[in-house]
C-alpha cells in the first residue's frame, strides 16, 4: 500500500515536472519573441515604453530608462508598446494635404477668424462623424492613443515614421526568433538524441494475413497464415541481408519484400541468441498501408490511411534513437513549417472537429489544432509515462519546445493585425503606394492608415479569444489521448 502511493507520488511529480518544462519553454519563448521586436526598435531609435510578458494584470515591473519592464498574471502571450505605431488620419485643407489637425494660425489675425468659422462649420460634422458607430470610436481611439505616447520634440522617434525596411526588420523580428529557436531545439533533438527510427531487428511476427483496409486486431481460424509465422524467425533477430544483399535499413528490408510477392527469399539474420541463420520465407501478397521513410503511416487530405498492394510476411520493427546529420535539421524544420501552414489553412473544419469532440462524442485528432494546456498535459503525461525512458522523455520534451517555436513563427506570420504579419503587409502596402507614386512621377501619398483597420483587428482578437477558449476547454474535457 505505501509502495503504491509512493509510486502515484513519483507520477504526480514527474507530471507536474513536465507541464512546468514546457511553461517554463513557452514564456522564454515569448519573451525572446518579444526582445526580437525591442532590440530592432531601440535601434532604430522608436521610444519603447513597455516590454511585457503576459496579459492582465501587472505583477512584477521595473523601469529601466524609458522603458518598464514585467510580468503579467496571464503568461499566454506577450507585447512591447511602441510610440507612433498609427499615423494620424490626413486632413485635406485648401487643396493642400496635413498629416492631423494643421498648425493653427497666429492669434488676432484674419487666419484666426477664418480658423473660427471653419471650426464652427466642421466641429458637428466631426461630431455626427465620431458618433456614427462603435467602429469608428475604435479608430479614432487608435489615433488619438498613438499621438498622445508620442513626446514633443520626439515625433521622430515614432514607429510610423521609420523606413518601410525599418518596420519591417522590428515586426519580423520576433517570429525570426522563434525560428531561430525551432531551428536550434530540433538541431539538439536530431543530432543529438536522434529520432526514433525502425531498424532490421524483428519486432513481433504476425500469427495471420490481415489486410490494411480492416481494424480487427486478433486471428481467426478463417485467416491465412503470415508467411514469417511458418517459419524460425523470432522477435528480437536482426535481419542483415536477403538474397545476399546487405540491408542497413529497414526501408532496404520492406523494399526487397514488397516487390518479391510470390518468390523464396533467403534471409540472413543475427539471431537473439546468438550465431547465425538462413531461413527462407516466401511473401505473400497484402494490402498495407504506406508509409514514409521513417516507417510513420501516410494519409491522404481526408485523413484516410494510404494503402498499397505488396508483398508481405508479417514483420514489424524494433524502433530505436538514431542520430542524424545536421543535413537533415532543415528538412525537418520546413516539414514540421508545412504542417503547421496546413493546419491553419484548414482550422475552421478542424474547429468545427475539436468542436464535435468538447462537445460532443467525436474523437480529437491527434494532429490538430491544441492549446498550451493540452501541449502542457501532453508534455506532463510523457513526463510521467513509466515505460518510456528518461532520455527518451527529454528528447520529447525538446521537441515539443521546438515545434511550440515553429508554430509561433508560422501562426505571427498570418497577414493579420494585430499579429506580426499585418504589421508587415501594412509597411509593405506602404512602400509599394509611395515606389509607384515615385515611378509617375505623383505626389507622396504618406504612410497607409492602418488605424482604420482597428474595426478587423478587433474581429481578429474576438476570434482569436474564441478559439483559444474553445481549445483550452477540448483539452481540458476531452484531450488528445497518446498512450
């Protein structure tokens, strides 16, 4: 009795150990995330008036020149506050173009009189305008929030004002940490701990013939035998050649079989016990599923299993961690980039899925969307998992930290405001507007109002706030299940 509580004490910390690794990862994370934005800005001369880690309420901040630093009660996110990010709104007057209300005209002059009457005339349209709905509150709010951080004498240092490039290097400057991040995270599990690959050692022998495109998981008398069932090969034999033929792989040893339906094969092999044998097997033909280099099962778009026709003699494989060189971290990389673009691109109908299952009785995809609670329990349930080992719980951990990373990166990139990627589309509208005017010769058009998109901005932050609420509660109510 005491040996079993001892043992669920171990498991309850080795959980909690995990889910803290990861909250540990995701706010270091963010906050290298947001010292990319802060160390371009302050180079470029843009007054930072806060670097912040988290949302709500402040519960830790120091001030150091003209910036505060802290932290906030809710470590989900992060921010730093730039002076001048939205342009005032342009004003036409006599023809002529102001950037924000034009300089009023010396007192006791004739301007000034003019200025009155044009003020009388124009202040309950401005008001009838300012009162015209939610949305435009929000805009003006935008506006008048910028000029207002800006100091006077300052108006350069505002963001606005620097060069496209300059904007555009400060707001990709997070994302390109949280890549430099993924890069180094999965650089550390490759070659460092490898990944778990198949080798030639036999695994378990099938007793029957059991076709891919069926679920039944035990034999029965009506089933054909498996070719390797009939034979002395036994779990935990190395197969070292066929034919003849050295195989260093396990994809060398599925090929030869796969395409060798119907013909006597020789396999040499390294038994368990020691010495060698040739035993001879003949495969038969199967429908299996394919799969990819790494032996990981490959789907079609519908998430439905990828099957062939081959030979087949009953055989899985040993999996063991096998370094690689760094050749391969990049192709790693833009693989794990891909998955996490195609998830994106797809996230409605796998909400409507996450859905079906928080609320529902549909199943959580094991490759869908997650919160950090679910990659938290995800990471804390490894942790605790006695039969995997110590350094295999590392290297898991490690890369969950990375493909957190990777997808910070790919989810900032989203051509939205207020994420990172609206901010780059908007810098680039702008450059493209004023090369254009420059070619036709044309007036400088100005900076691009981005101010006037706060009404979508908004909208983005509703559902951002929506599916992150949705998604924390799937994981809390109907997590994804890996063991």
């Amino acid at each position: 009795m005491g040996a079993g509580r001892t043992l669920s004490a171990v498991t309850a910390l080795l959980f909690i150990a995990g889910v803290l690794v990861i909250l540990v990862g995701v706010v270091l994370s963010i906050g290298l995330h947001e010292v990319g934005h802060l160390v371009p800005a302050k180079l470029f001369g843009v007054r930072v008036t806060q670097y912040m880690i988290g949302f709500g309420r402040t519960i830790w901040s120091r001030q150091r020149g003209e910036t505060e630093y802290g932290i906030k009660a809710i470590p989900l996110g992060g921010y730093i506050s730039m002076v001048g990010m939205f342009p005032p709104a342009r004003q036409r007057r006599r023809g002529r173009l102001f950037e924000g209300r034009p300089a009023a005209p010396p007192p006791g002059t004739v301007g000034e009189a003019v200025e009155d009457v044009v003020e009388s005339i124009e202040a309950p349209s401005r008001a009838r305008t300012a009162s015209t709905g939610f949305f435009n509150t929000l805009v003006q709010d935008a506006r008048d929030t910028s000029r207002d951080q800006i100091v006077p004498g300052e108006e350069h240092r505002a963001f606005y004002r620097l060069a496209v490039w300059k904007r555009v290097v400060i707001m990709l400057g997070g994302p390109s940490v949280n890549l430099i991040l993924g890069v180094l995270f999965t650089a550390v599990l490759l070659m460092g701990f490898g990944v778990l690959t198949p080798t030639t050692t036999v695994a378990s022998i099938s007793q029957c013939i059991v076709p891919a495109t069926q679920t039944k998981d035990t034999c029965s008398a009506s089933d054909t035998a498996a070719p390797a069932a009939g034979t002395a090969l036994k779990p935990g034999d190395r197969i070292t050649a066929i034919d003849g033929t050295p195989v260093a792989s396990w994809s060398d040893v599925t090929a030869i079989i796969r395409r060798s339906a119907g013909k006597r094969l020789d396999l040499t092999v390294a038994a368990k016990a020691g010495g060698t044998e040739h035993i001879s097997v003949t495969p038969a033909t199967n429908t299996v599923a394919v799969t990819d280099s790494l032996g990981n099962v490959v789907k079609d778009a519908s998430g439905a299993i990828r099957t062939q026709t081959v030979g087949f003699i009953g055989i899985s494989a040993t999996e063991a961690l096998q370094q690689q060189p760094i050749t391969a971290v990049v192709p790693a990389v833009w693989t794990n980039v891909t998955s996490v673009a195609g998830v994106i691109v797809n996230l409605p109908a796998r909400l409507v899925g996450v859905a079906n299952a928080a609320f529902g009785t549909g199943q959580r995809d094991p490759n869908g969307p997650i919160s950090v609670v679910g990659v938290g329990r995800v990471a804390g349930e490894i942790a605790a998992n006695p039969q995997i080992t110590i350094t295999s719980k590392i290297a898991s951990l490690i890369g969950i930290l990375g493909s957190l990373n990777i997808a910070l990166f790919v989810f900032n990139l989203i051509p939205l405001l207020p994420l990172d990627g609206g901010h780059v589309i908007g810098a680039l509208w702008e450059g493209l507007r004023r090369s254009i005017a420059k070619l036709f010769g044309r007036r400088d058009p100005g900076p691009v109002d981005t101010a006037k998109l706060m009404p979508l901005t908004f909208a983005v932050s509703i559902l951002l706030g929506g599916m992150s609420l949705l998604l924390i509660y799937a994981d809390l109510v109907h997590p994804i299940q890996l063991f």
